[in-house]
C-alpha cells in the first residue's frame, strides 16, 4: 500500500490523524496534513482506508500494490476514497 495526502485539498480536520497517528500527522500552523510515512505496515493498512473513507475533503488517496507472480511487489491498483 502507498499513501498520498493533496495538501491543497486538506481541510484540517484531523480526523486522519485521531484514526491512524503512526502514518498522518498535522502542520502545528495551519493544521494541513502530513505523513509521518507514505509507505504503511500491513498492520497499519485498514486504519489508513478508513482516515481515506472518512476524509471530508478527499484529501487522501490509498494505491494498492498488487503481488506479481512469484510473491514479488508489483503492478498497483489506485483507490480513492470518494
């Protein structure tokens, strides 16, 4: 899994960081989201679709990596919450 946050379209509500604090993280000034990470641990994984689904602003987009044959990281199917 891969994560994005658009800063433009951060609305600074936080609720990304109260459902996965490990990965998003808050400018103190403004309050716009950042990542603490872009690359999520599978433990991580459903916290972070659920801070995408609930997002107010769609701010956050979560891209799935799909395994190549073999057991290898591959190819990726993007998913935005919305």
């Amino acid at each position: 899994m891969r994560v994005q946050a658009d800063q433009d379209k951060c609305a600074s509500s936080g609720q990304c960081v109260m459902t996965a604090p490990d990965v998003f993280d808050q400018r103190e000034y403004d309050g716009v989201v950042f990542l603490r990470t872009d690359r999520p641990s599978p433990e991580q994984t459903e916290d972070v679709r659920y801070a995408a689904l609930i997002c107010p602003s769609r701010a956050i987009t979560v891209t799935e990596e799909l395994p190549r044959r073999g057991g290898q990281a591959g190819g990726a199917d993007r998913l935005a919450a919305g």
